[in-house]
C-alpha cells in the first residue's frame, strides 16, 4: 500500500471512531431534552443507571484490559462506595456519631464529604485486597478476588447495625452546594460528568509513562521486571486507583436509589460488570460505556418480552466470547484504531 | 465436651460436600487450564432431578440413580457444545462463557421446576440417629453423608494411583501434546473427566437435597466455598482438596458454633454477637487469606 493510500486509510478509521465517539457523547448530553420531548421521562433515570454502571465497567478496564488483572470481585468497591454513603447519610439523621474513637466522625450528607470518603475507603479496600491477592496471577487471581468480595458481601449481611440483609434506606440524596441532586435532570448531569472525567483521566493515565507500565505488565510481567519496573507496587496502584473510581460509581449508585444492600457487592453483580466490559471490549475505556448501555437497554427491552430474559441472555454472551472477540466497540470502530 | 464432637462432625459433614465440589473442579481446573464458574450448576441439576424423582417414586435411591447420569450427561454435553472451544482461549473469556452458563441453567430451572423451592424427605430408613459414640445421638442421614464423602476420597486415590485411566489423566494434565502423541485420546480424557466431576457434583447436590432448600442459584453459594478450598488445596490437587474441604468446613462450623461463647467473655452479650457473627461469616476467608500469604499457590501445588 502506498504512503498516501495508507494515510487516507488511518484518516477514515480516525474519523469512523471520533464520529462514533462524538455521537454518543452528543447523544448522552442531549438526552434529558430529547426524554422529555419524547414524554418519557424514565429515560433519564435508565440512562443516569446506564452512566453509573459505565463509570464502574471502565474502571474495571483500567486493571483488566490495560493491566490484564481479571478481577471477578470488582463489586466490593462498588459496594462498599455505596456503603460508605449509606451509613454517612444513617448517622447524619440519627444525628449519631459513626465512630467517637480515635477521632470522632459525625455522620454527613454532604456529597463534597461522602464521595471522596466513598473513593478513600473503596481506595483503601482494594489496597489490601489487592496486595494479598496480587501476590498471585491466573485463575488464583480470579478465584481470590471473587472470594474476598463474597467475605465483604457476608459482612455486610451479618452486620446488624446497619441493616444487614435488608440494607439501608437513604432519607434522601446527598447535597451538593449549588446542584439540586434531588432533581432527576440534575442528577444525571452530575454523574454524565463524572463520567466524562473518568474517561479523560483514565485515558491520560494509560497513556502516560506509568500507563505504559501497567501495559506492558499485560504482555509480559517478568520482562517489565526485568528492565527494572517493581511491577507489584505498579499493579497495586493501578488496582487502587480502580477501587476508588468504582467506589465513586457506588456512591452515585446509593444516590440514585436511595437505598444500599449487601446485594450491591454480590458476586453476580461483579460478573455483570465484567459482561459489560467485555460485551463492550475491554482495553478500550469506551467500549465498557457501550457495554454497560448495551447491557442495561438489552435487559430492559428483554424483560419486556419474557421474565426470563437470562435463558436468552446467556447462550448470548456465550456466542459473544466464541465470535465477537473484540465487543461492540471492535464491531463499531472497526479493525485499526480499536485501542484508546 | 459432646458439643464439640458434634460440631466437628458437622464440620465433617460440609467438609465431604466440599470436597465433592472440589476433587471434579479441580481437575478442571488443573488439567484442562479452563476456569468453570458453571460447577454449581450441575450441584443444582443433580439436587433438582434427585428432588423430582424422588417426590415421583418415593424412592430416594431411584432418585439419586436418575440424578447422577443426568448430572454427568449434561455435563459431557456442555463439555462437547461449549466448554471444548474455550480451552484455547483467554480465562477472560472463560469466565464470561461460564458466567453465562450458569445464568442460562438458573433460568431453565425456574422455567422448568419454577421459582419456588422444592423440599426433599431424608429417606425413611435413614430418618433415625444413631449413638456411635456413647451420649451423642447424631442423625444418621449425616453419618451417611459422611461415609460417602470418605467412600469417594478412597475411591477417587486408587482410581488415580492405580488404574490405567487414572494414569492417562495424569499423563494429560502433566503434557498433554505428549500424552496425546503416546496414543491416549485427549479429547474424550477431557470429556470423561469433565463428566466425573459434574456427576461428583451431582453427588453432592443430591446429598445436600433434604438438608437444604433446593433451589435456582443453590449452586453458586458453594462455589464460592469451593474456590476457596481449590485456592488453599492448590489448584490440580485432589489431595490438596481433600484438606482443603476439611479445613474449611471445619473452620466455617467451629467458628459459627463457637465464636459468640468465645466473644461474649470480653465483650457484652449483645455486642459480642453481632461481631461473632461478622466474623464467623468471614473465618474462612481470613484462613484463606493467611495461607496466600504463606503459600501463595495453595497448601498441595500441583506441578501443572
């Protein structure tokens, strides 16, 4: 092929891929107007419970598609995130004090307090999660990671004191000062920009020199140790650092309903992330965002049809492994330019 | 002194229905590199046949001689369909496939038998207890359990030490192009072994029939506990499963039975409940957790 053949090709692929970005980030932003010109009004909360799964499906990718770690416990820090707002909000009404020693911690219902505590603690779980289990590669990894999610899930069922099994009702949303979280609209818009955030982070990090790393550790962990990466600590970071995202999605996730269960970190729900990332195509960042869309509207648009949607669903995601290795995102963006 | 023997001897008892879980995943998992999330699903087809069969006839043994064969059929059948494709493929992709397996058996099954749980009878003749040890009637149905649990682990290391197949399947798991180039057909090895740990599944799914509710999604809450004791045994070891089932079915009873009397010494009563049960639920995890740490591939590795 010749240079200036080759040109145009990378050309067309480039633009087949900002078209299809900008579309649905045009789609995304227009959405509350286009609901409610359409009478229907439930569109919004689909798509503002569509934008909360997208911010945890990407950050799942951060580790899986970038860093190769299969992680089936990736709804613990989704869970916990929830938590750690449900039980801020619990205490804010009791007007009790969530712990008074070392240091005494009132409760809040503050969003600029109750979602970067949110991140910290999901920051914090994955931290040690995280070095115990990578530690190990492989199936292990995969088994370790599942295990210690279900011991978070039975903590939370057997704890008591908030609820256990029955989980925890919000009184109401968090406030933020000069948003009306209250407000569907608002709320949306709100979680449509922690998401673009996300993605804008995310796709500097992987980019950048310790992103480099991270994928590199993909292709071959004892070459990046042999030129001298102590992989580990990179690793554990990058592991952290998709806790805290996926703890923020939680946070928004216990706004959104208005309510937190110990089903939040169940481990169904870990695998449902991890559907929608590969459904998506992982190593991608905005292929889980398809994924999660594709996901949520196909479950909507099933259970429609039949209650049991999931004996269609399944053989689905089956034909999806042994056929569309690349995700919606590949199909869509074509062969070239499928990364970033 | 006698509440302790009998919990150890329900330690015992979920023990061997772990290891009945294990010993066929683990080979899975060990010899053809594959991770199958989709094992509970055959516990759950086993105890649903079992229940069926049995609430028929009214013979619980005509129930478990139908619920085994169907137990390893589709077990072979999902080997041949589906699992046999993904041998080659990323365990990303293994995960995915399986985890939609298992959505699609949890769904035919509330289809087929509906969404309210089934109740099983233990059997009339093993409806008593008996007094093995002076002073502690025990129900018979568990020392039932147990006696086959243990008959399984017998059989299971002769099958492997001293027969021919045994010898094959471990030709495969150590190097399967060389076993397949010295005549052993690996394919339908693979086949066979995927079936005997589907029927040992079964096994267990009818032996936990009349004990729990059977259920759609019955099978995933032991196949979390089965990791755990594939993650401490070592993944491939039938033998590291074994130990592996009886430490954590001992620790998961031990420490639900006890943990309150214990906490209750230093803390209130009320208090000291609520966080023995927390940590009663998390006891296995945190044995798993310190075995990572000391042996990060499992108490027994295999060499595959």
């Amino acid at each position: 092929m010749s240079e200036s053949a080759c040109k145009r090709r990378i050309r067309v692929c480039l633009d087949r891929k900002t078209f299809c970005l900008a579309g649905s980030g045009l789609l995304l932003m227009l959405l509350p107007p286009l609901a409610s010109l359409a009478g229907e009004p439930y569109l919004v909360s689909l798509f503002t419970r569509i934008l909360i799964y997208a911010l945890a499906a990407a950050s799942l990718d951060l580790i899986l598609g970038y860093g190769g770690m299969v992680s089936l416990g990736h709804a613990a820090f989704f869970g916990i995130g929830a938590y750690a707002v449900g039980i801020l909000a619990h205490h804010d009404f009791d007007e009790s004090a969530l712990m008074t020693w070392p240091l005494v911690v009132a409760g809040s219902d503050s969003a600029l307090v109750a979602w970067p505590a949110a991140m910290l603690i999901a920051a914090l779980l994955a931290g040690i999660i995280g070095s115990l289990s990578l530690r190990t590669s492989g199936m292990y990894f995969i088994m370790i990671t599942l295990a210690f999610a279900q011991m978070l899930f039975y903590f939370f069922v057997s704890l008591e004191g908030y609820g256990g099994d029955d989980g925890l009702s919000l009184f109401a949303r968090n406030t933020l000062p000069g948003v009306d979280l209250a407000d569907d609209v608002q709320f949306y818009y709100v979680c449509l920009v922690l998401l673009f955030g996300f993605l804008f982070l995310a796709g500097r990090l992987v980019e950048s020199r310790f992103g480099m790393v991270i994928r590199g550790c993909r292709e071959s962990e004892k070459r990046m140790q042999s030129l001298g990466f102590p992989t580990y600590r990179y690793k554990l970071l990058c592991f952290m650092l998709a806790g805290a995202a996926a703890g923020l999605a939680g946070a928004l996730v216990a706004n959104q309903i208005e309510y937190v269960s110990p089903g939040l970190m169940h481990w169904t729900r870990s695998g449902i992330i991890l559907v929608m990332v590969l459904l998506g195509g992982s190593g991608t960042l905005y292929g889980p965002v398809l994924g999660a869309a594709a996901f949520l509207l196909l479950e909507e648009v099933l259970s429609i049809y039949t209650e049991h949607w999931m004996v269609y669903f399944g053989p689905l995601l089956i034909l999806v492994v042994l056929f569309a290795r690349h995700g919606l995102f590949g199909v869509l963006v074509g062969k070239e330019k499928r990364h970033g | 002194m006698l509440l302790v023997i009998e919990q150890l001897l329900n330690g015992l008892q979920l023990g061997v229905t772990l290891f009945l879980m294990s010993a066929g995943l683990t080979l899975v998992f060990g010899i053809m590199q594959v991770i199958n999330l989709a094992h509970g699903s055959f516990y759950m087809i086993g105890a649903y046949v079992a229940a069926t069969v049995t609430a028929r006839t009214g013979s619980f043994l005509l129930g478990l001689a139908a619920a085994l064969p169907a137990a390893a059929l589709v077990g072979m059948l999902v080997e041949v369909l589906v699992l046999r494709r993904l041998y080659k493929k990323e365990h990303v992709d293994q995960v995915l496939a399986t985890f939609g397996l298992i959505m699609f058996f949890n769904e035919l099954t509330r289809i087929i038998w509906g969404r309210q749980p089934l109740f099983m009878d233990v059997p009339s003749w093993l409806s008593g207890t008996v007094e093995f040890i002076p002073g502690i009637p025990y129900p018979s149905y568990r020392i039932a359990m147990i006696g086959v649990g243990l008959l399984v682990a017998l059989f299971l290391y002769l099958m492997f030490s001293r027969t021919r197949i045994g010898m094959q399947i471990r030709a495969g798991a150590s190097n399967r192009e060389m076993a397949g180039a010295l005549g052993i057909n690996i394919r339908l090895l693979y086949t066979l072994v995927f079936g005997l740990g589907t029927l040992l599944a079964g096994l267990a799914g009818v032996m936990a029939g009349p004990i729990l509710a059977v259920e759609a999604g019955m099978g995933e809450s032991i196949l979390i506990l089965t990791f755990v004791v594939i993650v401490i045994g070592g993944i491939g070891s039938v033998r590291g499963a074994f130990i592996g089932a009886l430490l954590v079915g001992m620790v998961d009873t031990l420490g639900r039975a006890f943990l309150p009397d214990l906490f209750r010494m230093f803390l209130p009563t009320a208090h000291a409940d609520g966080v023995a049960a927390s940590v009663a639920s998390m006891s296995i995890y945190i044995l798993m957790a310190l075995i990572l740490i000391c042996r990060p591939k499992g108490l027994f590795p295999a060499h595959v």
